[in-house]
C-alpha cells in the first residue's frame, strides 16, 4: 500500500513485521483512534499508520543520520502531520520554526528550564560525585513530580541535535539527568520524544539509549537529488553489547523536498502588489499566469506545463 498526500508518501510493504507495533490493548482498543475533526478519508487512513507506528504517539525517536540527509526535514513532517492529525498532542521544540509551520505550544532547551536546572544543581551540592549524581536524580525525581508534569502531559518534544541534552561525555550534567527523567515517565506523560543526532553512540547509555524505541536512518533518494528515503526500525537497547538492537524489518517513508507543500498554512500564493506592472517579458508572463485564477503552486506549476 502506498499512501501519497502533498508530497508525504508512505510505502508499506504486504507483511508488516509484527514487532514494529505494540498490539497490546491500549487507547485505540478501548475508545477508537481520537483524530481532528474534518479530515479526509486518506489522511485518516495516513493519520492512523502513524499512531500504530509510533505506538499510540508516545515514546522515544531518534533520528540518525550525517549532515544533509534530510533528518530535521522528517521531523518537521512528522510533527506537522500529528498537530494537524491529532490536535490534543501539544508539540513542543527546541527551536523557533518558520511561520508556516503554525502553531506549536512552545520552547523547551536550556535557556527555557535555566531556573529549575539552576536549583536542580544547588540542592545537589556537597559529597563526592556519586552524592551529587543522586542528589541530582532526587532532584530531578521532584521536578518530573510537578512542573515536568505539567509542561509534557500529552506532548510531543522535538529535539535538534539531541546529544546536547544527553551526552554521553556529561553523564551528571543537569539537563541530561533531565532528559533521562522524561525518557523514564514517557509513558505515563503520554509524551512521544523525537531527537535528531548524528551518531547514536554520542547519547548517554544510561539515561537515554536504554530508552529509545525507534531508530529512523536518513538516506538520499537514489533518482531524486531532493528525495529521501527514511526507514523508521524498532529497536531495543542491548546493555551486553552496548548497541540498539533491531526488532522486526524496517519501515520505509519517503519524501520529496522539492515538491511545493501546500499543506504548511494554506498554501495560497498571495500578491502583494496587484498595481505592479511588469517591466520585461518574463515578468509579464509570471504575472499572467498568476493571475489567471490560479492561487496555489500546484495550479500555477500545472498550467505552466500544459502550455
């Protein structure tokens, strides 16, 4: 099956392997898939691979992949679609996102959590580093208990490089015990984190490996230089090994960079300047086509090569 909706297109072979879900009863069972209002039958059916895959949108994604892959391009996608999908899930970011994004419920970095990491670290002080590592995860135990609540009940964390925030070279390092508070409550927060890095082995083998469940590779579409192919895997953390073991067969998604995405805002083409009048051929035959009762790219884009 293969699902195709404003350059979002999801491949799904004839036999899913069966470890890529979690088909124990849960949300979807007991009341239905709670989706938005007003979506077409295809995006309900694209709305509902993504909560199976993504096990009921909680859990802990990373993206991997080296510079140009197109990682914070799948994460942008996927987070766009489960706002527009699933408008109860409040996205959360670390970084402001362009204004067609739309709305998102707010930032979550460093510069954000400065005042309780601050007393985090003060109520920590005193005693060797083995002290201060517990006193910190107490610490840190108390925040998830009450403002942690709060701020990611029913959310989903976007994440830019990730190894910032669990590095495995800062083991009692704030933000990292942080982060590993959250990895634990994922579920009971309701809270699906997505973090892109690119070398899985720079994130923290205690408070945040143990906790992954999906490891998505990035890579370049072999026909198309915008193109690429993102193949989402159910893995495991092997403490012996140290190494995200793989669970079942991978999940292909592709996308398409370079198609025009009308999905982001309302994919209208505005004028600013009806008045304008152009000055050279090429201006006058954009112009023309643009105002010939086209509004959208993909209308513009398709008479243009009709004639």
């Amino acid at each position: 099956m293969e699902i195709k909706k404003r350059g979002l297109s999801i491949s799904e072979n004839e036999y899913i392997a069966p470890e890529l879900y979690d088909d124990s009863a849960g949300y979807d069972d007991e009341t239905g898939i709670k989706f938005a209002s007003g979506l077409t039958d295809e995006e309900r059916e694209q709305a509902t691979l993504l909560y199976r895959i993504f096990n009921g949108l909680w859990g802990v994604c990373i993206v991997v992949g080296d510079p140009g892959l197109g990682k914070d391009l799948f994460s942008n996608v996927i987070t766009y679609k489960i706002k527009s999908y699933f408008p109860w899930k409040r996205i959360m970011r670390d970084e402001r996102p362009r204004r067609l994004y739309g709305k998102y419920a707010g930032i979550f970095d460093e510069q954000v959590l400065a005042s309780d990491l601050s007393k985090m670290r003060e109520i920590s002080k005193g005693g060797g580093i083995a002290e201060y590592g517990a006193k910190l995860e107490k610490a840190v135990d108390d925040w998830m208990t009450d403002k942690g609540q709060v701020m990611l009940k029913n959310s989903v964390l976007y994440l830019t490089e990730f190894w910032r925030y669990c590095y495995n070279r800062e083991p009692n390092n704030p933000m990292n015990k942080t982060m590993g508070g959250i990895h634990k409550e994922k579920r009971h927060l309701d809270c699906l984190i997505i973090g892109t890095v690119q070398l899985e082995t720079e994130l923290d083998k205690k408070t945040c490996l143990p906790w992954v469940d999906w490891k998505v590779t990035c890579t370049r579409s072999v026909n198309n230089r915008m193109g690429f192919v993102y193949f989402i895997q159910k893995v495991k953390y092997d403490r012996r090994r140290d190494i995200l073991e793989t669970l079942g067969r991978p999940f292909p998604m592709a996308y398409d960079g370079g198609t025009p995405r009308s999905c982001l805002g309302n994919g209208v083409i505005v004028e600013r300047k009806p008045q304008y009048e152009a000055e050279d051929e090429d201006e006058r035959n954009v112009l023309e086509v643009s105002r010939a009762a086209k509004d959208k790219y993909e209308d513009i884009r398709a008479c243009v090569v009709e004639n």
